[in-house]
C-alpha cells in the first residue's frame, strides 16, 4: 500500500532553517507528482509545493516564494523541502502528498 513518511520538523528560531523529508513506498514514485501542503491551527490545509516526476517544479506559491524549494531523489523514493528564511507564519503541520494519498505530517514551528 501506497506509505508517505515526513520527517524533519521541529522547533526554530525565526530566520532559521528546516529540510522536511518525506519517504514515499508502495508505488512506483518516479511516475508521480509529488506535492508539499502544510496546515496551521485553525486553517484551511494549503499547498506549499510541487513536483513532477522528473523533477521540475510546478507551482509558484507567494508566501514562499523565494524560501522554499522542493526537490526529490528518484533513487531514494524521497521528495525534499527545503525551508530557509523561516517566519512565524510558517508554523503549521506539514503534509506529505501523493494524490490522493496524504503522509501523517510533521510539526514546524517557528518561534523565538
């Protein structure tokens, strides 16, 4: 069965960076799009990143436009995001998804 493990969230400082992991099995991951969503305490799940099978970027989102970056290593079934330039606004659970699969998520917070 399709699995989406996150890793890599925590605490930091703001200005500060994260690289969220997320390993992928079950399928066949160089053949999927891959996406980053994040949702923060009484909001609305939204989209942070995407991916295509081979690597290009998708989207463009405005509030982190500039900080964060998505990636993927097919060979390690992986899908990457880097966050640098961390802010306050940034604190959410972070989500892993293959459509129509989500991971369990992993916290980051930004705060001093």
């Amino acid at each position: 069965q399709v699995q989406l493990v996150e890793s890599g969230g925590g605490l930091v400082q703001p200005g500060g960076s994260l690289r969220l992991s997320c390993a992928a099995s079950g399928f066949t991951f160089r053949n999927y799009a891959m996406s980053w969503f994040r949702q923060a305490p009484d909001k609305e799940r939204e989209l942070v990143a995407s991916i295509s099978p081979a690597g290009v970027s998708l989207n463009d989102v405005d509030s982190v436009k500039g900080r964060f970056t998505i990636s993927r290593d097919n060979a390690k079934n992986t899908v990457y995001l880097q966050m640098n330039s961390l802010k306050p606004e940034d604190t959410a659970v972070y989500y892993c998804r293959r459509f129509p699969y989500w991971g369990q998520g992993t916290q980051v917070t930004v705060s001093s």
